[in-house]
C-alpha cells in the first residue's frame, strides 16, 4: 500500500496558479461508480456500446491501409484538412457553415476550452458563465485566474437581462469582460435550452460590449423533442463584426476515447490557437481524425445519431417518470429536450454532498451541485446524467434517492 504524503516538500517550487487548480468531482465520482454493484448517474458517458465495431475496425484498417505513413505520422496543427471537411458537413445538419480555415481541431472539447482560456484569461479578467456551468469549463478557466461571474438560468437558459445588468456595471469602471460562456442547447449541468430571443439579445450585448460568446455546443444533434433553435454562430452572420466562437466535439457523435473536439472562429483567433496547439501537444491525434474522416464518409453515421436518440430519449423519459412519481414536494427537477443531464433542487435544508454518502452506500451515485458553481453554491443541488444506464437501472435508482431524500426531509421535519 503506498503511503499518503501529509507534508508537500515542492510547496516552495509551485506557480501561483497551482493554487487555482481543482479536482473535479465529476472525475473524482468515475472510478467509485464504475463498479458493477454502481447505479450510476454520476458521469455523462456517451452510449458507444451501440456503435458497430466492426465498421469501426474496417475504419482503422483501411486508414492504415491507403495511408498508414501518414496516419502515424506528426500531422498539421491545424488538423487533418480531409477530416475538417467532413466537420463542416456535420455544422450545416445545425445550419453552421464555414471554411476549412475556420477550424482548428483540439484534443478533445476539454483542450479547446484550455486553449480559449489561455489566449484570452489574464489574471484578474473578468468572464461571465452560466450558474451552474460545466464544471469543466470552470475547473480549466480558474486555473488562469480569472474572476468567474456566474449568471443564474431558468427554464430558458441563462438570464439574459442580469448579464445585461453586469456588463453595464462593470463596463461603467472600465472593465473589459473577455468572454461569455455558454451550453445553449441542453446545458452541461441543467440541460435547459437558451431560448432563440435571449439567443439574439446576448449575442446583440456581446456586439455591443465588444466582447465574444464561446458557444459550446457538444449536444446540439442529440434533441428528443421540441423544435431546433438556430445555434448563436448560425445567427452571427456579419463577417467582419463576428462575436462567437463556436465549439464541438465527436465525444457525442462519435466516441469520448478518440479526443477529438474543434473550435471555428475568425482567422485571427485561429492563428493563435494554433500557437496554443502547437505548444501544447503539436497536433490531435493524426490516426483518431482518419478514423474519424472514414467514420463521417459513410453516410450511416447519420443513422447512429438516430439510435442514439433513441436510447437516450428513452432513459430521459424513464428518468423523468420516476422522478414525477416518487420524489416528495418541495423537489424540482429540469425536464431537457435533449442532450444527457437533468438538474435536481432539494429542499434548501438538505445538503447534497451529505445524501451522497448515504446514496453510494445504497449503491447509487450522482454529482452534487456545488461543483457546478465557481463560487461553490448549489449545496442542495444535484446533477442526474440519464445518458448511462439502462431503463431499469434508471428506475431502480432513482426510488433508491427518493426514498433517502423522504427520510432525509422525515428526519429535519422531526427537529422542527
């Protein structure tokens, strides 16, 4: 057994910054909830197990094949140039349409946030978020030391009128804010939809304050239900007057373990991404964007996005159900049009991080809200991802949460 160090002998050699980095508990969650005896709501894992192998390996064999030399090989900073044609294919089905130029491909959704905030964040700048916010995102923003503002969302995303209200104020004491950041559509944590009027009115401020949106959009293909709503980047339509940065990634549509995500933007913001990625890790993944170029050139790749849709439209409403039957009053939950999250409030008096002890030991496991919030609120809050388990699990554990949330209330209501 390896012994824990209780005294940090490095201490002394660290940068500043170091103290800004934070676990997240998301991470943290993975290993306890990949045992089998897990229910696990915990971490939003894409459903792979129903991708065909098979192509899958055919994919991998003939990239190997036709340009096996190059495949291995150091690639482009930018990215393999035939796999970005076939992402901008995947942007028009959500009416994007850009250039080759305007991409640069990132080793994952999570190096593309990495990368913005490098290029933006001094410490001490001020950015603005949704409340709660992809915890993520939070995690690899903090570590340039920025001040995070956190915007509180309803049912229809982030409240439009209160980033109106922050950016007077702080434009009032000259204070450039350098970025908003969102999820429009089905949020990472809440799953709620911006609607297309805010989309419009924020994107109208970040023109007028002359800041930019970064629209992180990795569950735009994945909606159940409802009608599209236009993404902010398909609205921001004046070529020399663009405010959003647009984000993806094939974590969603394809698989999380090929690291791939893309950011489009103007040709200036590119050329220093590219700097970044060069410092970074050179290049993605040569081989993981050939597989990719192959996967998105057969035309059923389409199809997969639709039995997609259907087993995770199928886990929502399960999960959906059970919450409506078995959860007590004074419990609200969001109810997502799409993508993998749904946004659970208890009570004020319960305390999330508390009932997870009780939860795992019950053998379920979810997320507890604060770890959504830079300034650590949400302490009755909770993030449920559906996207996971099967129907029965689903089942089976949320009347396992309901029933410690019903004695957790018996027990408070008891002191009373």
């Amino acid at each position: 057994m390896s012994k824990k160090i209780t005294f940090d002998y490095w201490k002394h050699l660290y940068a500043d910054r170091v103290a800004s980095m934070y676990s997240s508990e998301i991470r943290d969650l993975l290993s306890l909830s990949a045992r089998p005896d897990i229910i696990s709501f915990a971490g939003g894992n894409p459903e792979v197990r129903s991708l065909n192998f098979q192509k899958l390996e055919k994919y991998a064999k003939r990239a190997l094949r036709i340009d096996g030399d190059t495949s291995l090989q150091y690639g482009s900073s930018e990215g393999y140039y035939p796999f970005k044609t076939r992402l901008i294919e995947v942007m028009k089905l959500e009416d994007i349409h850009v250039d080759e130029e305007d991409i640069v491909v990132t080793t994952g959704g999570q190096q593309a946030l990495d990368l913005l905030a490098k290029i933006f964040i001094n410490t001490g700048d001020h950015i603005i978020v949704e409340a709660p916010s992809y915890a993520g995102a939070i995690n690899s923003f903090k570590s340039y030391q920025p001040n995070i503002i956190g915007v509180p969302v309803d049912e229809h995303g982030i409240k439009v009128d209160l980033v109106e209200e922050k950016l007077k104020v702080l434009s009032k004491q000259k204070i450039q804010v350098k970025f908003i950041y969102l999820v429009p559509n089905f949020s990472n944590p809440s799953g709620v939809t911006l609607s297309l009027e805010r989309r419009k009115k924020i994107l109208k401020l970040a023109k007028q304050y002359n800041t930019v949106i970064i629209e992180d959009n990795p569950y735009g293909l994945l909606r159940y239900q409802g009608k599209s709503i236009p993404c902010i980047k398909t609205l921001d339509v004046k070529q020399d007057d663009m405010h959003v940065i647009y984000m993806s990634t094939m974590s969603k549509l394809l698989a999380p373990g090929f690291r791939i995500g893309w950011i489009v933007a103007p040709h200036l913001i590119i050329q220093k991404l590219n700097l970044g990625v060069q410092a970074a890790d050179l290049c993605t993944s040569s081989f993981a964007q050939r597989i990719a170029y192959e996967y998105f050139s057969d035309p059923g790749w389409v199809d997969n996005i639709k039995t997609f849709i259907s087993i995770y439209s199928q886990r929502r409403d399960t999960m959906l159900n059970t919450l409506s039957e078995t959860l007590p009053a004074g419990c609200s939950w969001s109810k997502p049009e799409g993508g993998f999250f749904i946004w659970l409030t208890l009570p004020s008096y319960l305390n999330a991080k508390e009932l997870l002890a009780d939860a795992i030991r019950a053998n379920v496991a979810y997320v507890p809200g604060s770890g959504f919030y830079a300034d650590g609120r949400g302490q009755n809050e909770i993030r449920l991802a559906f996207c996971s388990e099967r129907p029965e699990n689903i089942e089976k554990g949320i009347k396992i949460l309901a029933r410690i949330i019903r004695d957790k209330i018996k027990l408070y209501k008891s002191f009373q």
